[in-house]
C-alpha cells in the first residue's frame, strides 16, 4: 500500500498520519492501549481512532472489525517480543525464551490483548482457527528454534522429538497463566530448563 505524502505547511483533516505505515503502527499501539484500559467489551472502533489519532473511515479501510486489529497487532508482537536469541549455547537461549514468554504473558500490555483473544476463541470457533492458523503456529515454529539449533550443534540429540520439548517446555508457563493464576517468575522457568537438560542434553 502506498504511502500518502502531505506537502509540509498543509493540514491533513481526518488523519494525521495520512494512509501510512506510520498510521497502521498508530492503530495497532492503540488498539493495545485501549484494550488494557477498558477491556474487551470498552474496545471500540472509535475509541482505537480518537487514542491513535485517525479517522474512523482508515481504519475501516484496512480492518473489518476491532478483532481484526488485534489479530494483526498480535502478529507484530509476538514477532518482535518472541523470537528466541541464538547465543550458540541451549541453557542460554532456552532461559531467555522462557523468561521472555513468561513476561510476555503476564505483564505485557500485548500479553493481556493475547488473553482476551484466546477467552473469545473458546466461544467464537472462526476468531480460533484464525489464531491457530495466523499466529499459534508461527510462534510454535519459533519456540522450536533453539531445540532445533541444538540438535544441529549435537548438544541434543538427533532423535529428539522437538514438538514434545516444546510441550513440555511451554506448558507449564502458559498453566500457570491462564489456569492457577499463580506467578511465573524466573526461577520456575529456569527449574524447567534445568529438568529439561537434565533429561536431553548430551542423551
């Protein structure tokens, strides 16, 4: 999509970003913070608007409904927020990845717009194959980035079966979370890669 240049000194009404990039970032940080401040149900299509500075109409433009903008902002985050270092070493890079999952989940505005999207898709069976399809599957395929190098380095095993890893890894987190309600701070995650290598490493 291209981009709209306003010539300098020239008031754009409506959108003072003009149809950008720039205005899409807007929408999205919006959408995260209105999200945060009135839930779910106070998430409004004219709320997102006045908080990112747009007209109502841009937004409709690129986006059917305030679903929509989260699935998309969800895409930009976990993107950006959960990607898995490469510090060639697993304990390194599987400590990090834990404790930045484990933070993205229970203090990051992004973590709370994933919440509230995965409780919709409990009642709403299209919003949940669409967060399977267009987001939980990427991120599984970047939590099993770190085992995968590892098996590659020799520091695993080559019949390791990764998928399972992954489970193993990921769920207790994500129990804790959104089932016991209970702190995930660093040192359960590090206690689950100490098992974890305890168990594979060097198998």
């Amino acid at each position: 999509m291209s981009e709209v240049t306003v010539p300098a000194g020239r008031r754009h009404h409506g959108n003072r970003y003009g149809r950008s990039e720039q205005a899409r970032h807007a929408v999205l940080a919006a959408a995260d913070d209105v999200l945060v401040e009135f839930g779910f149900g106070g998430l409004t299509i004219e709320r997102i608007a006045a908080r990112a500075g747009v007209a109502k109409q841009t937004i409709y433009r690129w986006w059917s409904s305030k679903v929509d903008i989260l699935l998309d902002a969800l895409g930009d985050d976990l993107a950006e927020d959960l990607v898995p270092p490469d510090h060639g070493e697993l304990r390194r890079d599987l400590s990090e990845h834990l404790a930045a999952v484990a933070a993205f989940l229970t203090v990051a505005d992004a973590g709370a717009m994933f919440r509230v999207l995965l409780g919709q898709a409990q009642h709403d069976p299209d919003l949940a194959a669409r967060l399977r399809a267009e987001h939980l599957s990427g991120q599984r395929a970047r939590d099993r980035l770190p085992l995968e190098r590892a098996v590659a380095r020799g520091e695993l095993s080559a019949d390791t079966d990764v998928e399972r890893a992954v489970e193993a890894l990921m769920a207790p987190i994500h129990y804790r979370v959104l089932v016991t309600g209970e702190p995930v701070p660093v040192e359960f995650t590090e206690d689950l890669v100490d098992r974890f290598l305890a168990d594979h490493a060097g198998a």
